[in-house]
C-alpha cells in the first residue's frame, strides 16, 4: 500500500500527511505523473480560490494522469477543492474548467440572516446510504470539519455519499463512485471520524 498525494501548490499538506502517517501508511507528497507509477491510492488535496488551484493542477501536467487514474478505477480521494474540481466548473471563476469527473457546478452558499460564509467548523453529515464502505465504524451522524464558502451541487443523485445542513440550506458534503471517494469537508481535521474514514480509503 502506498499512497500519493498530489502537490501542486494549493493545499495543506503536511496535515494530510500526518493524518495517513497517523494510520502507519506510506504517504508521499508526488509532483510528477511519473510517480504515479507505484502508487495503490492518490489524493487530490485543494484549499483556496477554485481558478487558481485549476490552473496550478493544469500547470503540473497532472490533470490526464487523475482523469486515467479514475477512469481505471482505482482508489482516489478528493478533499476539499480537490473535490470541487471533480466537477465541471465553479461560479467562484466561470471562466475555469474542472476536471468534469462528475455533472455539476459548485455554487456559493445563498445569503441568508446570521449565517456567517464561510462556513468553519464542526458539522454533522447524513449518509445517503450507511451501507457504504466509507461509512464503517462511524456513528449514524458523523462530525467533520469544514472550511469552504462554495460546494458542489451534483446532477447525478446516485454519486451523493453525504448531505450537510448549514442554516436553512443543504448541499452534498461528499461524493462516491467506485474506488472514488470526495468530500467537502476536511478529513485530516476531523480526529477520530476523519482518521476512520481514511482508514476506510485504505481498505480500497
């Protein structure tokens, strides 16, 4: 087992690092699609402005290399922008295109009174069906961390693993298809239900 996880300059890294190092997995940072090579499971991490982290991964030579990596079904996690950019684009920079693994566009929560954007913190999600692998050992209603201000709204119900409810509004906490699991929310800071749901990406 062997896992790698993409730098391109537009995530934090070093937590997701410890975070797999934490569970006792080898885990590098990879820059090239070269290195792909080895690797059992890839993480695609991402925190900052849609348009920007796509024209860094563009940049990298890496965007094919994911595109084929999840196209032959192999364990892949987004997190964060990185599942942002599974989708076609994002209202956040129109002129930008994701990766278009997934039929959506990520949209910005709607204003509403008292409900501070972005949305940091602690939050619980709804598994659409508790029966998935990603979900083993977790409680009915696990807690995650969030920090976003923008979420993907999936066209294809099947793909949603999660629902999140923040203030009057619900949108899709985390994705799965096959050996592809993506969440909005950061796993590698939230303790135990984020350390459990890698282990289960593991399990891939």
């Amino acid at each position: 087992m062997k896992v790698g996880i993409i730098d391109y300059g537009a995530g934090n890294l070093q937590s997701v690092l410890n975070a797999f190092h934490a569970l006792g997995a080898e885990a590098n940072l990879i820059t090239t699609p070269a290195e792909l090579a080895d690797l059992t499971h890839l993480v695609l991490p991402g925190q900052g402005e849609f348009g920007d982290c796509s024209r860094k991964l563009e940049a990298s030579g890496m965007t094919q290399p994911i595109k084929d990596w999840i196209t032959a079904d192999k364990p892949f996690l987004g997190i964060c922008v990185g599942y942002q950019l599974l989708f076609e684009g994002s209202e956040e920079s129109p002129t930008s295109k994701g990766l278009g693994i997934f039929k959506g566009q990520n949209v910005k929560f709607t204003d509403e009174a008292g409900l501070k954007v972005p949305h940091m913190g602690w939050n619980g999600v709804t598994p659409q069906n508790p029966n998935l692998s990603m979900w083993n050992g977790m409680s009915d209603e696990p807690y995650f961390y969030y920090v976003h201000s923008y979420f993907p709204q999936a066209e294809e119900a099947d793909v949603v693993a999660c629902v999140t409810t923040y203030g009057n509004q619900t949108f899709h906490g985390a994705v799965t298809r096959g050996n592809l699991i993506a969440t909005q929310f950061h796993p590698e800071k939230s303790q135990h239900a984020g350390l459990q749901l890698l282990k289960n990406f593991l399990a891939l």
